[in-house]
C-alpha cells in the first residue's frame, strides 16, 4: 500500500489556506500546487492562460473548468508531484472534483484527505477587506490584526500600499456568493466518500495547525499499517 500524501485543501477566500499550507507543506515535505498562484502568475506573465482567466479573476469569478482543468491534472503528474500534494483552489466546483477524480483513477492513485478549514462570512470579509499588500516588497498586512509602523507605508522600504483588487468590498461579496453556490457543495460531496476533515478557521493559526497536523500524522500512520 502506498503512503503517498495526496491533499486538498477546501474553504472560502481568506480563511487561512495559504498560512496553514505553508506550515503544512513542510511539515510533510509535500509540493504545493495553488491554482491562484498559478493563475495570477499567467496573468503577471501575460500568457494565453493568463490572459483567458484575468477578466474572470478581477471580477471574483471562476475561470471556466475547461481552462483551469488540464492545467492541474498537468501539475499533478509532473515529477514533482508523484509522491504527494496539497492542492490549494482546486476542485472549486463538482465538474472539477469529477475530472479529478477520473485524473486520479488513471494513474492509480486516490485522495488521503480533504481538509475544510470554515470561518464564517463576516470573518472574511474582516479578514480580506483589511488586507493590504506593498506594491514592491509584495509583503502582505492588516490594518487591524498586523498593521505598519507607519500608516499605508511597507515596514520594509516604505513603498506604498495598495489593496487587492479583489480584496474591495464588492469583490469579497462576489467570491462568497460564488463560494457558497460552486463550491461549498463539495463539502457534502468529500463527505459522502468518507475524505473530508473539518477544521475550525477561526482559531488561532498555529492552533487550527496543530489540529490539521495531528490529523494527517494519523492518517498517515493509519495508511501505512
Ligand atoms: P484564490 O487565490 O484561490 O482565491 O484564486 C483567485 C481567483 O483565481 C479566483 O477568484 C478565480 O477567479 C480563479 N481561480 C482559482 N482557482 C480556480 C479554480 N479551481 N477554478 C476556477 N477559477 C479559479
């Protein structure tokens, strides 16, 4: 039996995923496929990809399955992922988790755990509408939980800050309600194939790790024996 690590991680924008992905991926030394990243690097780039999603992406709607499909399927079957993953943003929707699924089944592999960290509306729009990012260093802020020495300026050389363009306001609400009706069904889908694990977003960081860490540790272990 293989104990290879093959992860998702599932939940709403800004409910940590990329913070406990990075404690995560080296706890388990396991590659970290994040198909925002990847999308807003092919929009940076300017590449065919990049320029199909950017209008979907600036408006907080999903690029179509089509386009973001292959692109994943691709990255799961480089090298690199052949041991394991964690995959950040995808499946966001049931056409997706099915191609997945069949993805998996051809090469003979299968899901260890899908992991939902949950934290509620008015959270996320705390978390995400107060997020500020410099526009040369790209470190990111808060202006209530981490906020600069010095107002709208990067502690690190001053540069300025701006917000996200789909951190406004309307944005957040556009990718919520996008969550709520694409996505969020995935829960009871996962759920019904006994893979999802539940987490508490409103936790503490390193708590809610803690929580996550402990759970693969003995799913791992239970693999393996
Ligand atoms: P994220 O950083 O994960 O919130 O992703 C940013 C944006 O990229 C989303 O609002 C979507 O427009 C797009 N995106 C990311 N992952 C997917 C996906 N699996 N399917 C469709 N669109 C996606």
């Amino acid at each position: 039996m293989s104990s290879e690590l093959n992860l998702i991680l599932l939940g709403p924008p800004g409910a940590g995923k990329g913070t406990q992905a990075e404690r995560l991926t080296f706890d388990f030394n396991l590659p970290y496929i994040a198909t925002g990243n990847i999308l807003r690097g092919a929009v940076r780039d300017e590449t065919a990809l990049g320029k199909e999603a950017k209008s979907y992406m600036a408006k907080g709607e999903l690029v179509p399955d089509s386009v973001i499909t292959g692109v994943i399927l691709e990255a799961l079957n480089s090298a690199d992922a052949r041991d394991g993953f964690l995959l950040d943003g995808f499946p966001r929707t049931l056409p997706q988790a099915d191609a997945l699924a069949l993805g998996l089944q051809d090469a003979d592999r299968r899901l260890t755990a899908v992991i939902l960290i949950d934290v509620p509306d008015e959270e996320v729009q705390r978390r995400l509408s107060g997020r500020r990012v410099s526009v040369k260093t790209g470190r990111v802020y808060h202006v209530e939980f981490d906020p600069p020495k010095h107002e709208g300026r990067c502690d690190i050389d001053g540069s300025r800050l701006v917000q996200r363009d789909d951190d406004k306001p309307e944005t957040i609400a556009k990718r919520l309600a996008v969550y709520h009706a694409e996505t969020e069904p995935l829960t009871e889908y996962y759920d019904a194939r006994g893979l999802l694990r539940r987490f508490d977003g409103t936790r503490a960081p390193t708590e809610v790790h803690d929580h996550i860490r402990a759970t693969i540790a003995t799913l791992r272990l239970e693999d393996e024996l």
